[in-house]
C-alpha cells in the first residue's frame, strides 16, 4: 500500500511502513513543516493514504470537502512508537481492503471506516 506518514505520528511508524514492504514516504523527510493543507493534497497528488495523529483533518476532510485517498486518524491514549505500530498492524490484517478512499479513526479498542470518496 501507499502511504504518506505525517510528522506527529513520528520517524518509527514510517521505518516499520517500509520494513513491511509498503511504499511510504514521511512529511518529516519530504516536506517538513507543510501546513495540514499541504500534507492531504500531497498524499491526494500522490494516490496515498495518510496517517496522522492530527484530528484537524477531519475538519479538511468533512467541512472543507478536500479530496483525499484515504486517511487513517490514529487517536490513542499510548502515544508511544510501539503503540502505534500495534494499532496499525492490527488496522492493516483486519481492513487492510477498506482503508482506501475512507476517513478511519483508530483507537486501541476501535476503528470507525466513514467517507468513501
């Protein structure tokens, strides 16, 4: 899968990404410092799914309409590197098939799929 990984979701998410042979690029390496705009076209532009911790694209998504191939919103309570691969590895062999073109949010405990595009 293609992934754009943004920077509060941090470094160790993007190396895991890579280890388990998806094609990942990471805001902090491309384009550091881009404003949330910046980072959901790019991931658009490039036909990726973005992971972030930031719950502000949910605004640019549902209010602001701004087209996206996918996002998967990660709000935890364990912020930690190790915690976030776990969730993520658990998203990806469950809905690995519905994650595309779809607004997720993820918690330890949950995931909500909204907003085929």
């Amino acid at each position: 899968m293609r992934f754009l990984v943004d920077e509060c979701t941090g470094p160790t998410v993007t190396k895991w990404l890579r280890q388990q042979n998806h094609d990942v690029i990471s805001v902090f390496d491309e384009i550091k410092g881009a404003d949330d705009k910046e980072v959901i076209h790019k991931a658009n532009e490039q036909n990726r799914i973005l992971i972030t911790n930031d719950k502000d694209f949910g605004e640019l998504v549902f209010r602001e309409k701004k087209p996206h191939k996918g996002v998967i919103l990660l709000r935890l309570e364990d912020e930690r590197a190790a915690n976030k691969i776990a969730v993520l590895k658990d998203l990806l062999e469950k809905y690995e098939n519905s994650l595309s073109g779809h607004f997720i949010v993820v918690t330890e405990t949950t995931v909500r799929i909204t907003g085929k595009t």
